[in-house]
C-alpha cells in the first residue's frame, strides 16, 4: 500500500479499516487510496464495493474490469476478490456466494472478502443463509478471538439466529477490541432490542454515532434507537427521532416505524407521499426484492390506502416467484384488510403463514412487524389469549415491553381501525 496519512499509517491500511467498521471516514479515504495508488486493483475494486449502487452500470463495469487487470498482475487472491466484488455488485448474489465458498477455502479469515458476507442472505434462499452462517462461524474460528472483524461478523450471525445472549457478549467483545466496529454497534442493537434494552441501549446508540455522524448505518442506527423508545413506551421520542433522522428516501424504515406506533395505536411520526410509494413500485426494479416490495406495502399500509394495498396483492399473486405468490401477496392481503378494519381476515391469512413469514426477507428484528400486525388483529378480533401467547417469548424475556402490552391491549371499538 502506498500513500501515508498524517498519523504515518499506510492510507490503504486505514482505508480498509474504515470500511470494515462501515466508518463514516472510510469513503474519503478509499478515494484518497485509488488517487495515491491508481494501480491497486484491490483499491479501485472496495472503492466500487462502497459506492457502485451510485455508479452508472457502465462506469461500474469499467471500473472493475479495471480493477481485475491490475489485480492479476498482483497476485490470485486478489484477483479472486476483485472477481468477487465484481459478482456482488451486479447483485449476482448466488454466484458471489458461490465464489465465496472457494475463496474462503484457498485464503482463511480473508477480512476483506467477509464484506461481502451478506450475499448469502440476499440469495433469498434458506438453504444459502443456513450456508452462510455456517462459513462464518467457521471463518470466526479460524481468525480466532482477537479478530474484531470475524467477531463482529459471528456476533450478527447469532443475532439473527435468535441466540440474543450469545451476540450481546459477541458484540461487547468485539467493541472492546474495536469500538468504532459498525458491524458490532449494529449487532449489539439487534440482541438488545431482542433483550428488551430500552433506554441503556439508546445512551449507547447516541454516543457511539456523536462520535461518527456520517457512520454508513448512522439512519439505520437512528432507526433502531426508534424501536427502542418504542419498546419502552416513549413513543414522542421514537417520533421525534423518525422526523429528525431518516430521509424521505427512507421509506422503508418510516414505515416500519409508523405502523409499529399505529399497531400500538399511537400518533405516528411524519408520513411518506402515497404518490412517492406507488412511483417506487412503478419504476424498474421497483418489485426485484421481496423485501424492499414488502416495506413499500407497510407505507401504503401507513397511509391506509386499501385499494392500492389490493393491487400490489393481486400483482404479487400472479408473479411467478413462490414467495411473491404464497408468501408476500397473502400479508399484502392481510395488511389491506386491517386498513379496511377487517381484521379478521387479516388474521385468518396471517395465521394460515405460519413460519413462512420467513420468507419475506429481512432480519428478525424487521420480520417481527408481521407478527406485531397478527397479533393486534388477533386482539381486536377478540382473541387476546391467542395474542398472549404469540407474544410470550417477547413479554417474558424483554425487559421493556410496553409496546407488546399496547399489542395485547383491548381498545375501544372505535379505536381498532389503525
């Protein structure tokens, strides 16, 4: 690596620390890198990583075969990784995987190639993210304690895996190694918020991202501050924080915020333009991913807009895909029939799901809105025993729980329309 900072470390070396720890810095100095050293291919390569969703598919593509020149006359890992940027890029993320598997293989603990980790989830596939979680407990062992990257990287393995107690002493580790890791911080907001943390965990939010306002999950990590206050029942905060720190490009997680607080039947934050949501499903690529699909229906569901609700299940309903027709198209459906104040059918669709509800995509902690929206139906159906007991894993073990008791609440008739 050549090109040295102020501090005299190589600004490679600091550029792919910055990247690993999802640093506000690390994109200025990848720029700084590729400027010093326009001959790395690995360089050119993190920095299209980092940046290609913003890239004309032509730049992106020059960019990289750019960067896989000048990386075989570096050597074959690197040459390998660049290949695997490459893949991840296009979003072919089974191919990435698939690379990733013989990667992984010929060059152990590769942190650099762990950035692209999360291709094993984007496949949409059970079979690909139980084999994800697996090479990275392995990859975690083989990198040993002191790896904060690995560590970190296990710790969101097991948050997602539900073991909360595991990831929460994961992530401490890992901070305490390095604690500007983003992927640790982030983690550690999963298993707290499976744990119930509340306040204790909104202080650390706070000072972890005033030390780094421009960190890359700096509004994801606003968002889960959000849940937090929601959780323990300080819902003008939670709004306050949705106001102030997602965008309007956020749809996804002003949504998800906003139907929480309705379920719980509370005033919800700043809304999104119906108009904006429906130029969203309309444009290309609009429905690719079920999950971006998925949160794209809670908006209209914010909005109450029914009818809209309706269309967007009869499209999934006819898309080829199993899991648009079986799995996204009967929640759109049950979404659709609580903005209508039908909530019996939404739980008689929700219900009929089961596990399945899996399928939609994201994380646990987002999946769980789906079983938030089956138990408020199940409430106002007039089966609180049955929300009671969907909800017992949360209310027994979550320190704060008041928006599960608001879920299990019984409102007034008048009230149940959210």
């Amino acid at each position: 690596m050549t090109g040295l900072t102020a501090a005299g470390t190589p600004v490679g070396e600091r550029a792919v620390t910055g990247l690993l720890a999802l640093s506000g810095r690390a994109l200025p100095l990848l720029r700084q890198w590729v400027g010093s050293d326009p001959g790395c291919g690995v360089a050119r390569a993190l920095l299209a990583l980092a940046t290609g969703d913003r890239w004309d598919d032509t730049v992106l593509k020059e960019q990289l075969v750019i960067a896989h020149r000048d990386a075989l006359a570096a050597g074959e890992r690197e040459a390998s990784l660049v290949y695997g940027v490459f893949l991840h890029t296009h979003r072919q993320y089974r191919l990435t995987a698939d690379h990733l598997v013989g990667h992984f293989d010929r060059w152990p603990a590769d942190e650099q190639a762990g950035l692209m980790l999360g291709a094993f989830s984007e496949c949409g596939d059970a079979a690909y993210r139980a084999h994800g979680e697996a090479l990275t407990e392995r990859q975690a062992a083989l990198a040993g304690p002191d790896s904060w990257p690995w560590t970190s990287w296990l710790a969101v393995t097991r948050a997602e895996q539900g073991r909360a107690r595991e990831a929460h002493t994961l992530a401490g580790r890992a901070l305490a190694l390095y604690p500007r890791s983003g992927v640790a911080a982030h983690a550690l907001a999963h298993a707290e918020h499976e744990l119930g943390a509340g306040p204790a965990s909104i202080r650390f939010l706070d000072e972890w991202l005033a030390a780094d306002p421009r960190a890359v999950q700096s509004r994801h990590l606003n968002w889960h501050a959000a849940l937090h206050s929601i959780a323990c029942g300080d819902f003008p905060a939670a709004r306050r924080r949705a106001d102030t720190a997602l965008a309007r490009s956020d749809v996804g997680m002003r949504a998800a915020t906003n139907w929480r607080l309705l379920l719980a039947g509370q005033t919800p934050a700043g809304r999104s333009d119906p108009d904006h949501i429906r130029e969203l499903l309309a444009a290309p690529g609009g429905t690719a991913e079920i999950f971006h699909t998925f949160n794209l229906a809670l908006a209209l569901a914010v909005e109450a807009a029914t009818d809209d609700l309706h269309v967007l299940a009869r499209r999934a309903a006819a898309d080829e895909r199993p899991d648009y027709r079986d799995v996204l198209a009967p929640v759109v459906r049950a979404l659709a029939e609580i903005t209508a104040g039908r909530p019996r059918a939404a739980a008689e669709l929700l219900t009929g799901l089961g596990d399945q509800a899996e399928r939609i995509g994201g994380v646990r902690v987002e999946r769980e809105i789906i079983q938030d929206t089956l138990a408020r139906a199940l409430v106002d159906t007039g089966e609180p025993a049955r929300a009671a007991g969907l909800l017992h894993h949360r209310t027994t073990t979550r320190r704060h729980h008041a928006y599960e008791d608001l879920l299990l609440s019984v409102r007034p008739p008048s009230d149940i329309r959210v």
